[in-house]
C-alpha cells in the first residue's frame, strides 16, 4: 500500500469536512473493499478517515419501515430480528454474499458503495475506464464471461457485485446521505448509475457525501421471497446471475411482485416489466416463464457471457418458483 | 506396554502444535535485522527491458536495494559453462521476459510495508516482442519432447481402434490448474560470512534445495543449509528450487542481512508453476461385445519457451485395460508463459480424465454397465512392460465401491432419475499412479531413558509424515509412539528423496523400518541374545547395564531388482454420485466414494484424511477449477482466490475413503504403494461421468461450470 | 556509506546507507499540520528516519490474547501483519492478503473477522484473540481437540484461521445441519481438503455443548 494518513472521525460533519479538504481523502468503514483496491494499487489515497466511531450503528423499527444504519455491519443486519421477520429477502441476499467473516466487517454503506469485481479494473497493467478513464475497455472484446445483459456501454461493460444490493433495489430502499451543505434521500433505484461515457462514476454520490443510513419502507413481501444465486462454486464467489424474488400471495393470486437481478448490469437491474405482467396473475410456472421472458426483453450477451441470456431467465423462473414454494 | 502397530488410527504427532499456532512455517522466522523481499512482475509477455527507472524506488524510505537485471550480482551458476549450471529461468541474469508476471525487480526495505510500496515505484520500459500465449491457435506447433521417453509408442498397430466396429473419438480439455497451497511461496535466507548459507524455505524435499542452491552459487553443499520443517500445503508447487529462492539468497549476501521474500497470492499463478492446458484425444475401438482392439491416447500441452516441461498425461492408456494394439502420441507446446510443474495426480490425472471419461462414453454406445466393460478388460499383467504387477486389487476396489455408492440404482440410461428439480446421476472413474522407492538415510538414536530419536531429510507437506514414520517405528521396536521422536525438514539429517510422486511412505517409511530391525539387532547382540531374537528386551536397560550414553546407527535402504521384474501401480476407483439443477446447471457431488488399492496402510486415520482431500482436489478439477488467459495480454484474468475457485467447505460432499490395505508383497518390506497421487486421479472423471448419468450432457471441457451444463 | 538519490540504473552501489542526517527536525516537527502531501514526501524524500518515523507511524493500543500493547505503527499496516511481523505472533497465517481465503481469521471483541482487511488501527482499544490465545495454558480448547481427534487439517497452515471461524460459529449457532456449518464455514479455505472431518470437529463441540 501507498503511504498515506489515518484520521479518527467522531463525527460525520467533521469526517465530511475531510474530505472537503483532501481530494485524495477517503472514507474508511469496514475496509474490506477499499483496503483491497489500495493493496492492488487501484486507489492511491492520501488520507483515510476512519467513520467506525460515527454512532451509525443502530437497526430500528421507524415509522413506516425499518431503519439501518450506514454502518451495521452485514451480519447485523442480516442477523437481526426484525430483517428477519420483515425483510428475510435482504437476509437471505446479505448471506448470499461473501463470506460470514467478510460480513462481519462489511457494512450496509460500505456494500452499497462496493465497486465491480471486473478483472480488468483491479489489474493495473491491464486497460479499464472505469480505473483509469480513456484507458479503453479490457473486458468488451476480452473475457467477459461475468458481465453485463443490461445497460452497458462501449465504455464499460462491467457489473455490480453486491447481493445486498439486488434485495435492497426490490425493496425500494431509500439512502439517506450527509453532505457539506446538505442532506438528501436517494431512492435506490436511483442510487446507481449505468456507465454511459463515464464509467469512473459508480453512483450518484457526490465524494464528500456519506452515507447515514438506509431506509426500507413497510411491505407485504416478508413471506413469499427467495434469493437464488448462480455461482461457480457452492459459496464464497461472486454471482453469475442472482434473482431477488418476492412476492406478495392471495392463495395463487399475485398481488404484487418485486424482481430484481443481480450481475447482469453495472447496476442491480430491477425487473419493473416482469413485475407489472405478474400482477394480478395466478402464480404457476407458465406465468412465471412468461415473466421471465418480458424481462430478458433488450438483453444484449458479450462473447463469453452467452449463456447468461439462457441462465438468466431461468434463474428468475426457479426464483419464482422457489418464493411462491412450487419447488 | 501400551503397543502402536502399523495402521493404527494415530492422531498426529504435530497435531497439537498446527492447532495452537505453535507450529512454525518458512516465513516465521524471527530473524535479528530480517529485511523484506518483494518481486516486481513484468507487465508484458516477451521482449526485452529496455530501461529501468528504480529512483523513486530507491529513494523511497527504508529500502535497502533494488535488484535489477541491469545491476544484479551475478549468479555463478547462471552463467555460461558453470560447473554445475541451474536449470530454467535465470532470475535478473539477463533483460529478456518470457512471460507476463516474470520478475524484472527485486526490491529489499525494513518492513514488508515498505517494500511492498517501493516495488510499485519501479518503473520498466520494455521493448516489446510479438508474443504466443494462445494454446488453441498455436496447437499446430506442439513438437515431441527432447526426452527420449516421450516418443510415440506402439503395441501392436497404431489407430487400430478406427477399424473396430463399435468406436469412440473425442477430444477432452482441460484448463491450466494452479496448486495454490495455502501458504504462499515463501523464502527466509542469510548468510554467515561468503561461503555458507542458510534458508528457511517452502520446500517438499530440503536436499534436493541444498544442491539447488549450492549450484547456483557454486558452494560446497556442506555448507547449504535448508531448513522446511513445516510446509502450509505444496501439492508439487515447491518440488524443484524456483528463481525467486535463488534471488532471495543473492539479495540477502547483497545486504548481508536476512532477506524475507513472499510471493503475493497473485505472482502464484505465475512462478511456482501449475497443471498445464492439454488437450487430449482419445480412440477407443471395441468388438460389439465390449472387448478393446485398439486405444489410441494423444496429448498436447503447454510448456514455456525457456523450459520444457513433460508429465506422464498417455502412459495410463497403455497399462489400465487390456488391449491387443495401443498406440499414444505426446507433444508439448511452448508458449510465452511461467513453466508447469507437477501438480498432484500430476499427468496421470489429466490422462485418467480423458480416458475414464470416453470409456464411459464406450459404455453407453455399447449398452454395457460402466465396471462391467472395466472387467471385461482387465489385465493380470501390465500389457506396457509385459511383466506382472508386483500386486493389483482393482477388481476389489470396483465391487466395494459399487456396493458402497449403491450402483445398482444408477439409472442405465442418462436423465431418467430426478430429485425434485435435481437430476441424479452415478459416475465411476479409475486412476493408477506408479508405486515408487527411493534410496533414503535414517538415523535412530536410543538414549538411556528409552526414548528414540529418529531423523531423516524428509519433508512432510501435509500427510503426516512424521506420524506414520513414528507408528512404523513403534510397531517394528514394540514401544509406544510417545516414546519415538521424529524429525524432518532439515539438509543436515540423513539423505532422503522429495516429496512427490507418492513415494514418501515406501521409501522413508522402508528406511525407517530398516534401520529399527538393525537397532534391535544391535541391542541384542549387545545383550548377548542372538540378533534375530524376537523376544521383547527393555532396551533402556541394556544401554543403562552397559553404560552406554546412547546408541545411534544410520542406514540406507534402497529397493533391489523388483522394479525392473514387476509392475508397481497403485490403483483406485472413485465413484461419485452428484446432482445437477434442471434450470441453472449447477452441479452438487453430493456422495464420493472413493476405493484405492494402496497397499499396506500404515495410518487409517490420515491416509483417510489423505484420500479425502485428495477427492476434494479432483472436484476442483472436475467443477471448478480454471486459471484463464486474456490472449491478448498474455495475462491471467483470474489470478487470484476470489476468482481461481478451489471448492470451499460447502463443495465437499460426505466423503468415503475405502482401503484394500493388503501390503504388496513385492515393493517394500512394509507393503505400501502409495496414495498421494491416487486419491486424485480418476475423480474429475467420476464427477463428469456422473453428470452424463445425470443429464444426458458429455462435457469434455473441465471444469463443468453452470453455462456449460445449460448450454451444452 | 553515503546516501544515494540518483542511483544510475546501472550502478553497481545498490546499498542505501542507513538513514542519515537528522534534518530540520524541529522545524518540521513542529509544523504539526501534517497534510497528506507532508507526509508523503517525507516518505519519498527520504527525510531523517526519526523524522519519517514521526510522520508515518501513529500510537495504538490494543488487547491480544490478554495481553496489553501499545505500539506505534504506519496506517498502512494491517492488523495481520502487525500480528505477525511486530508482535511475533505468527499463528495467524497469510494466504491471499485479500480476504478470500480466511487464513488470517481473528476475532475482534468476539467476533471473526479477516485480519488481513484490517487496519490495526482500526482495532484501537479493542480485544483480540487469536489462535495463540484460545487454549488455556496447556488445556486445549474443545475445538482445537477436536480438530485433532478428528483429523482436522493436513498442512496445518489454514488450521489456525479454521479454528478461530469454527469457535465464532458454533457461538453463532450456525451449527444445525453439516450444510449449514459447511456453508458457514465456507470462508476458510483448505486445500489440503480436510472440510468434511472440519465438519465433524465442529459437530462434535457443538453436540458436547447442548
């Protein structure tokens, strides 16, 4: 790792004002992502302020949902009572991803903010946008087999690899940040971006913003939920294709759907279509292989990444099938 | 007395210090002035470095030196006519880059902190070279090895198979597999005064190291020390002396202090070599009836350009099953990339793969159960060599792991059981690996109280060396293992071979057992009995009558003429039983079955444990496992454990290790042939096997990964 | 030997001597506004090591295994390698420096973590237990027991993170079913592939819990 310098925030204005002061400064919460990205050389920074201490830990009950703070860790959260009762979709996501360690030391704001796994952006003698913009795409005429169906660009082809993420777009969270001058909501949905010419930008927060928490709003999908996720090995590794699947059930009748997928786009790719055709459908496996097909609808497969247009729509198929508990 | 007898359950011996943290690795040594070493990688894949601007690296706080090929002290053995000159790449001996990753700059600071840092200021100009990393493309220029024992060979007619009426051709790939042990490369020397040396290295065989280094730098072995008593994992990765421990010892004479040099995670993939990419083709030709006429068993490879590197891919096809005419071919393609080392199972697994898997393919055209059609082709002698074997038990292995598996409810024809949205499917695969003995030293020394000390150069990687040379020690002199110390790791003990091959337990094993017999003797005679007495004596008393302060004899023992009048084989059959999901193609191994015919079993409880992991090694291979190539770079994409899938705790199924464990009566005094290797090989073929049974879908591409399952 | 800022590529004088003058100490002591750029080039421009010293490393106190430490290290080092290469306390491994292979497990006040992602800094004031903390004196912890009744590991070199993982489970209770203790335990990994006797370690100080 680079030199650089470590400072202890005990606030979240005094750790803003930070990194108002430093361009090189950055946020340090669990560290599992950005103490990677400085070993592997692809950030530089000069100074990490360490928002451990921020009081930004608390779960609870608000009214009309469910507030997390930005630093629970994953475990937390997915360990939690009321994530249980009321949110196992994010529960079972959170636990689809990395390892019970990781978790321990990742939390909500840091997963939310966690950048692509693409080869080519953590390999700096390899080209990546994304690392080093006009550097050019490594991964669009190389190998691609991870990446996106959905929203991508001549510039960038990567995905986003949180799970947690997946769930938090099916239900409609909402990020609430700090900045120097104010504070704002960010619906989820909104929170990440698609490449475009820019792919360096991740998401629509500003540098000097931080994340305070986020909230969920009170749903009916807290029974018939399932998140699968396709991987190259049982656990520890990164999705393929993961489908966040939940529905809200009246004996066979669809009373609403929320469909999110994983790894198919720079950002988690919410399925509105698929969702809008189930509503109102009795849910059965016709119904659902029809669902999954709106959903595919403008996929676009890269040379090694074919197979997603077949697995893709499958995994939303078994997804379904599993939430609704037809196998 | 309690008594420890050959194949006893006996935990190990270094099982208390590996589970309290207590038991010390290459690079924990806490050496007074220890510096760091950290490897700079070039970035292109051949050509030359033009220039090198190590200022900012040089100025950069606590660096001590900054190796270069361009200020580098040269290596004696490197150079042209050395005396006993070192094989393969001559780290800094020159500008040249062969391939991607290969150190350009060894950078030495105060702490790993700034080394590391350092090393990242180093910057390279290169002239770049027109490169070939491409297998696929470059499979044309595959060429015969230089080794004379890698010819073409033919028994009877070469390509007979294409004339029988019943015929099987397919091509089977599989990917370049890393050894990736758990501990990372790792090298501790330093220097007393300008002629000796000592290391603290990740070593599978401390004398084979000792000669390495004692070459490079043109020293008297004598004064080459190695020390490697515990090694985290090797799996044939620190079988030879790589480069980077040749540079670690030029940086450490440079700075005159102990230099520490890691490898990363990631410079793994490149410079401690790996399973190559082969591509294989087989021909099997059969009567209707399911007899072989013909097997035809072709291999390319790659190698790199500045070493050729060969393995035993054909061989099986010329031993395992009977037939009248039996023909392979071998090449290797050399390529702009780090050279291949064994890695276990070595060859014989890339070609129990191939083979297994198109003799199940026989099976279903012909419509003959899968150990049916292995009987019918069984062979009482090695049909290579036309020698008997020195013993064989396949047989055996087949009817005990059908029986254990439940092979009777494997459906006969593929996609015809289903677990829900699971389908089920049986596979069977067999592998052979050589029974091997080399030449070892062992010294034993009784001391008064009636403790034995034993030492020999042997190293323990991970099967518990030590713990079956203890039970063998205790069995033959009749005392508790308590009692019995065992060393190893160290160049100053007596000579013993490498690590590798499966060959441990037969050769250090049998020098164990030797050199007990002759203590014993010994005592006796000092006693006044006759020597072959085998009446139970307290030795301790002897020596104390006798005022002895101990008694110490070192004895070679070696294998006679056996090799060359038998066959000497291990044998296995794995069976698997997996699942494979109908929707996403994810394969589950949910039973392994796993029968070998290993001779004697010196100790049930970690040779269980041995074919276990060996089983989990042969999932990765056949499920997950595949370093990968961007072509246009000449550059892993994957290099590293996130993206490179050895399976974790929830890929390994219920695991069943079955012995035969009747000793060779042939091979060594004790009987053992050997298990390291077989607990692998044929287990990649069994899974893919299984997932045929299972689906209908032959993947002959490894690993069988979900977009292949859905796709083919 | 004299101190060396050009060193010509080619030159044969590798060695840098060790560090030198102590310069402008005060001056540059008291400029207590160490801004990032301060530090960095105290780091590349070789000022006096006391004086880099100065810059670079920060006070920290933490707890291992019981035991009180206070130390000052760079920010840029990890809680692992300051287990490992300062406090000589090297039974927590590194094998991917990466997080993704669970090698150097600890726990931080009770709970397991990945030590090569953390700062040690960011264990200020914390307890940390590793490998080399769980047994009480010769008395084996029942994990570290049963991993060897139970032939646990091979190499022993992921044992360490192995064990630390399976005693922060089994408190998890994430023990009900051999899938559920193989998927929470699937971020250690053993390439000597010991899980299924891993397994059965853990069920057995489980069973003899309950």
């Amino acid at each position: 790792m680079n030199p650089f310098q470590y400072t202890r925030s005990s606030a979240a204005s005094g750790a803003i004002q930070s990194l108002v002061k430093e361009p090189q400064a950055h946020f340090l919460a669990g560290g599992t992502n950005l103490i990677d990205l400085i070993k592997m050389g692809v950030l530089r920074p000069e100074r990490l302020v360490d928002i451990n201490a921020l009081p930004l830990r608390g779960i609870e009950a608000i009214a009309g949902g469910l507030r997390i703070g930005a630093l629970a860790s994953n475990s937390e959260v997915a360990d939690h009572p009321l994530v249980l009762q009321d949110y196992p979709l994010l529960a079972q996501a959170i636990n689809a991803g990395a390892s019970p360690q990781l978790r321990n030391m990742a939390t909500v704001g840091g997963n939310i903010m966690q950048r692509t796994r693409c080869n080519y952006f953590f390999d700096t003698a390899m080209p990546c946008n994304k690392r080093s913009p006009g550097s050019g795409c490594g991964a669009l005429d190389g190998y691609n087999r991870m990446h996106a169906l959905f929203g991508a660009s001549e510039k960038c082809i990567a995905v986003n690899p949180s799970d947690m993420n997946v769930a938090l777009t099916a239900l409609e969270a909402v990020v609430h940040v700090k900045g120097p001058k104010r504070d704002r909501k960010i619906a989820f949905s909104d929170f990440h971006r698609l490449p475009g010419d820019h792919p360096e930008k991740d998401n629509t927060l500003e540098r000097t913003e931080l994340i305070i928490s986020v909230d969920l709003p009170a749903n009916s999908f807290n029974r018939h939920v399932h998140y699968l996720k396709v991987r190259d090995r049982t656990s520890f590794a990164f999705a393929l294709i993961s489908v966040a699947a939940a529905l809200d059930l009246e004996g066979d009748k669809i009373k609403g759907a929320r469909l999110a997928m994983g790894g198919v786009a720079h950002k988690p790719w919410r399925l509105h279509g698929a969702e809008a055709f189930l509503l109102g459908k009795t849910s059965g496996e016709d119904v659902f292989r029809q669902a999954a097909r709106i959903a595919m609808q403008g996929a676009k497969a890269y040379k090694y990444n074919q197979f997603k247009l077949t697995l893709a729509p499958n995994a939303i198929l078994q997804a379904l099938k599993t939430a609704s508990s037809l196998g | 007395m309690k008594k420890d007898k050959i194949g006893d359950p006996l935990s190990r011996i270094d099982g208390r210090l590996k589970v309290t943290g207590g038991a010390k690795y290459s690079g924990e040594y806490k050496l007074p002035g220890l510096t760091y070493g950290v490897l700079v990688s070039a970035t292109i894949p051949c050509g030359t470095v033009s220039s090198m601007d190590i200022q900012a690296a040089g100025k950069a706080p606590g660096v001590l030196a900054v190796i270069t090929p361009f200020n580098a002290p040269k290596v004696p053995g490197y150079q042209p006519g050395a005396a006993r000159p070192v094989r393969g790449l001559k780290l800094f001996n020159d500008d040249k880059v062969y391939f991607n990753g290969q150190p350009i700059a060894l950078v030495v600071a105060e702490t790993f902190e700034r080394a590391t840092y350092a090393a990242s200021l180093v910057k390279a100009t290169y002239k770049a070279e027109p490169f070939e990393t491409d297998f696929h493309k470059n499979f044309d220029k595959g060429v015969i090895p230089n080794e004379g024992r890698y010819k073409d060979y033919v028994r009877g007619e070469a390509d007979a198979y294409k004339k029988a009426p019943v015929v099987v051709e397919q091509d089977y790939m599989l990917p370049s597999e890393m050894h990736n042990p758990m501990e990372l490369h790792v090298t501790t020397a330093f220097w007393d005064g300008d002629d000796k040396v000592t290391l603290y290295t990740k070593s599978q065989g401390v004398i084979g190291s000792q000669r390495s280094i004692a070459n490079a730098f043109g020293l008297e072995v004598a004064n080459v020390q190695i020390n490697s008593r515990f090694v985290g994992g090797a799996f044939g990765s620190s079988l030879r002396t790589w480069p980077h421990e040749v540079a670690a010892v030029q940086a450490a004479r440079l700075v005159k202090r102990p230099v520490k040099l890691t490898l990363t995670r990631e410079q793994m993939f490149t410079l401690v070599g790996y399973r190559p990419l082969t591509i294989q083709r087989i021909g099997l030709g059969a009567t209707t009836d399911g007899k072989l006429m013909g097997i035809t068993h072709e291999s390319h490879s790659q190698t790199a350009v500045y070493e050729e590197f060969t393995e035993n891919a054909v061989n099986v096809s010329r031993f395992l099953y009977a037939s009248p005419n039996a023909n392979t071919r071998y090449k290797v393609v050399p390529l702009n990339v780090g050279v291949p080392t064994p890695m276990r199972g070595p060859g014989e697994a890339t070609g129990s793969f191939a083979l297994e898997s198109a003799l199940d393919e026989l099976s279903y055209k012909l419509n003959i159960d899968p150990i049916e059609l292995r009987l019918k082709n069984y062979t009482d002698m090695d049909p290579e060599r036309n020698l008997p074997w020195s013993s064989k038990f396949l047989k055996e292995c087949y009817q005990l792991g059908a029986e254990r598996i439940g092979w009777e409810k494997r459906p006969t024809k593929p996609g015809m059981q289903r677990d829900g949205d699971w389908m089920v499917g049986y596979g069977l695969g067999c592998g052979a690996f050589g029974a091997y003995r080399s030449k070892t030293q062992v010294r034993i020394k009784l001391t008064p109280d009636g403790s034995v000390n034993i030492q020999t150069a042997t190293s323990d990687i991970g099967p518990g060396t030590g713990t079956a040379m203890t039970l063998i020690a205790a069995d033959i002199l009749g005392i508790p293992a308590e009692r019995i110390s065992f060393e190893l790791g160290n160049s100053a003990f007596p000579v013993a071979p490498t690590q590798g091959g499966s060959q441990t337990v037969s050769s250090v094993g049998s020098a164990v057992h030797d050199v007990c017999i002759a203590l014993k003797q010994k005592l006796n005679t000092l006693a006044g009995l006759p020597a072959d007495n085998t009446a139970e004596i307290e030795y301790a008393t002897i020596l104390q009558r006798l005022n002895l302060p101990s008694l110490e004899l070192t004895q070679e023992s070696q294998s006679g003429e056996e090799a060359r009048k038998y066959s000497m084989y291990s044998f296995s059959a794995h069976f698997a039983q997996v699942h494979v999901h109908s929707l996403t193609g994810i394969v589950r191994v949910k039973r392994l079955v796993a029968v070998v015919d290993g001779g004697k079993i010196v100790n049930h409880k970690t040779a269980s444990s041995q074919m276990i992991g060996g089983a989990v090694g042969g999932i990765g291979m056949a499920l997950t496992e595949e370093a990968i190539f961007d072509d246009r770079f000449g550059r892993y994409v994957n290099g590293n454990l996130a993206d490179y899938h050895v399976p974790v705790n929830a890929d390994a199924p219920d695991i069943e290790a079955i012995f035969i464990d009747k000793p060779d009566p042939i091979i060594n005094p004790i009987g053992t042939k050997g298990l390291g290797e077989i607990s692998l090989i044929g287990v990649a073929a069994a899974v893919a096997n299984a997932v045929f049974n299972a689906t209908g879908k032959r993947i002959r591409d490894l690993p069988i990964t979900p977009d292949k399952v859905l796709m083919t | 030997m004299s101190k060396r800022r050009n060193a010509p590529p080619e030159g044969k004088d590798l060695l840098k001597g060790s560090r030198r003058d102590f310069l402008k100490q005060s001056s540059l002591l008291s400029a207590a506004a160490l801004t990032p750029g301060t530090l960095i080039r105290a780091a590349n421009e070789q000022w006096d090591e006391k004086v880099a010293d100065a810059f670079e490393k920060l006070p920290l106190n933490l707890e291992v295994n019981g035991v009180k430490y206070s130390v000052n290290v760079e920010p840029r080092v990890t809680l692992l390698d300051l287990l490992r290469e300062q406090l000589n306390l090297t039974g927590s491994k590194k094998g991917c420096d990466r997080g993704q292979c669970g090698a150097c497990t600890v726990h931080v006040n009770g709970v397991r973590i990945n030590s090569c992602l953390s700062l040690a800094l960011c264990n200020e004031g914390k307890k940390v237990t590793t490998i080399e903390g769980l047994a009480k004196g010769d008395v084996l912890h029942p994990m570290q027991e049963a991993f060897i009744k139970h032939d646990g590991f091979q190499c022993g070199y992921c044992t360490s993170g192995q064990i630390m993982s399976a005693v922060a489970l089994v408190k998890e209770g994430r023990t009900q079913s051999p899938g559920e203790i193989s998927e929470f335990m699937s971020g250690n990994i053993c390439r000597c592939g010991a899980y299924s006797n891993i397994v059965k370690a853990i069920q057995e100080v489980k069973n003899s819990q309950s």
